[in-house]
C-alpha cells in the first residue's frame, strides 16, 4: 500500500532523528555514502541534499526511486518500510515454525493492530524464538533484512494495540529490538546495535521485563569488548548483574565479562574473585530462559576459558576452551558467535 507524502515524511524524520541522531547533513552524507562511487558524480553535494530531505520530511516530495534504495542502505530500514507496501512485504515465516494460517494471523495483525489476540502474541513468540535457531545455522547478515522489517510492523502493532494483551506485546517487542540489535552488534555496525540495546531497554523497563532489560544492558558489553573497551565492559556487566529481575544464569555470564574486563585492566585479584563466583554458579545447571537459550554449560566453559587466558593461565583456558566447543549442542556448533573462542583457543594452544 503506498504511502501519502505527509507520511512518508514524517517516517524519514522519525528514522532519521532516533537515536543516535543524525541531523539533516549527516543523513545527506549517508546517503551520499550509501552509494555506488560511480554514481556520486550525478549527486547532488551535501548541502543541496540537504535542502532536498528538509522537503521530503516536509512532505512537500517524496524521494525517487533511486533515493529510496539509498535510503534503505543508508538507515538499515527496508525499503516499504520507509516508503510503504511495508505490512504486504514482512515475511514472517522464515525458521519453518509457524503455519500458513499464523503467517496470515500475524499479516492480518499487523495491518490491523485491533485484531491482536493470545494466538498471534504466541505465533510471534514462535518466529523469534525460531529466527534465533535459524541463525545459529546460517548466519546473522541472513536474518538482518527480514527482523529488521518484523520489527517495524510489531513496533506498528504496539502503537495500534490496546487492552490486556498490549503489555505481553510490548514484552515481545522488547525481546525483538534487543535481537535486532544482536544482529547489527554481531555484523559490527557498532551504532545502530547500541541504540537498540538502549530503545530494547527502555520497552522492557515500561513493560516490566527485567530479563530482557538486563539482555540488553550486557550486549552493550560486548559490544565494548569487541571495541577493546575493558572498562566499558566491566561498567555494562555491572549494571546487567544489578538490573532489578535479570535471571541468575545472565548474572553468572555477566560475573565472566566483567572478569574479562578486570583481567584486561590488569586488576588480577578482582577478576579472580568474579571467575570462581561464576565458575561455581555455571556448575548449578539452572534452565536459561528463551531469550538467553544459549547460556549452556559448555558457553560457561568457554567464557571461563577466555578469562583464564586473558589471566595468562593458558594451558587451563586450552583445556576448557576445547571441552566447551566439543560440547556445544549440534544446532549450534556452526554458529558464527563460536568463531572467537575458537581463535582464542588457537591462541592459548599458541602461548602453551
């Protein structure tokens, strides 16, 4: 269904001022970036730009074919979700877990936030649940496209939504965001995944889910370790472990980043003291929750792998390291997440 200019507009500017905020020049120099290099000859220059989204937030135009398309790359939006056609084009069927007649429930939903009920909250339930498997096998690039267009028409629900059931809603889109922001976190577009880590904590704070509220506080640490950032790191487990709610299992996790964080800063004694509390909270065996389904023995081997060998134990962390991926469960031993506690145990087998 196309969209009328005013709406078009006021998308662009929605999208455009979320966080982390782009003014109307730097969305130019996105698009502008977002680019073919061939093409950018036949562009305008960035403060001719300028002035053309000023018009289209306006909605005084709506941009071509060919700005739309930079659109999408540059913001990370599909492109009918910025422009319409956006309810007729999410896919929900993706992880082969939901029937034809969810797929139209869920379609039917999200054109009409009215027509929510108990089985289509538990359809969506089933897609993200089933989208996380899936990319355990193929990869997280696969999935970004498609969440990040589930996300809109859910985000459009909520908006829509009214009576008992919007608060398990909002829950739902809580989780989504903070999975989309695992996504963009796990293929380094550092940014976008912050600023959903920050709008999925702030769903979860309305909704009243802590789980999914600390979730997304302790991404931010990873996001920070992946940046070489050890006091971030040790700053974002910290509030995770702290999140009024958070489930045992995600403080045991949290307890091992921050002890990576410690042993990165040099601070031996403290990180010592957060790998034996965890080392002896991972042997309890606690069931992780949906949303942390991963948080198994063999990770907690693996992380207590890494943080022996950011503490120079490196015979231990080879030993753990390897018993951990051996016993990764099968439906995710492809998983690219695996890919860094495999180099680090090339490279305590190195330093042995």
């Amino acid at each position: 269904m196309a969209l009328g200019k005013r709406t078009v507009g006021a998308r662009l500017r929605e999208v455009r001022e979320a966080p982390p905020y782009w003014s109307r020049a730097e969305m130019a120099r996105r698009l502008r970036a977002a680019a073919d290099p061939r093409d950018l000859p036949g562009l305008p220059h960035v403060a001719s730009l300028t002035d053309q989204i000023k018009q289209w937030e306006s909605g005084k135009w709506t941009p071509s074919p060919r700005y739309r398309a930079l659109y999408a790359r540059a913001t990370g939006h599909p492109e009918a979700a910025l422009f319409g056609g956006h309810e007729a084009n999410v896919t929900w069927e993706l992880a082969g877990t939901v029937t034809d007649d969810d797929e139209e429930r869920l379609t039917l939903v999200a054109a009409r936030p009215a027509r929510l009920d108990a089985s289509a909250l538990d359809a969506l339930a089933t897609v993200l649940a089933g989208q996380r498997r899936l990319e355990d096998v193929v990869g997280p690039a696969a999935l970004l496209a498609p969440v990040a267009g589930q996300l809109d028409a859910i985000t459009a629900m909520l908006r829509g939504a009214t009576g008992p059931l919007r608060d398990r809603l909002g829950r739902i889109v809580a989780e989504w965001t903070v999975y989309a922001g695992w996504l963009h976190a796990a293929l380094r577009q550092d940014a976008k995944a912050l600023a959903l880590f920050g709008d999925g904590e702030e769903l979860a704070d309305e909704f009243d889910d802590g789980t999914v509220a600390a979730v997304a506080t302790s991404f931010r640490g990873y996001v920070a370790r992946q940046r070489s950032r050890p006091r971030a790191v040790v700053r974002a487990a910290g509030a995770a472990m702290a999140t009024p709610g958070v489930h045992p299992v995600q403080q045991t996790y949290d307890r091992l980043q921050a002890a990576q964080g410690l042993a990165a800063l040099g601070q031996v004694d403290q990180a010592r003291r957060l790998l034996d509390q965890a080392a002896e909270r991972a042997a309890d065996g606690v069931e992780p929750p949906p949303p942390v389904y991963w948080y198994s023995t063999p990770f907690f081997q693996l992380n207590i792998g890494v943080v022996h060998r950011d503490l120079g134990e490196y015979a231990d962390a080879a030993a753990l390291l390897d018993e951990g991926l051996r016993n990764i469960p099968v439906d995710q031993a492809g998983a690219e997440w695996l890919d860094e506690y495999k180099t680090a145990l090339e490279d305590a087998r190195a330093r042995t």
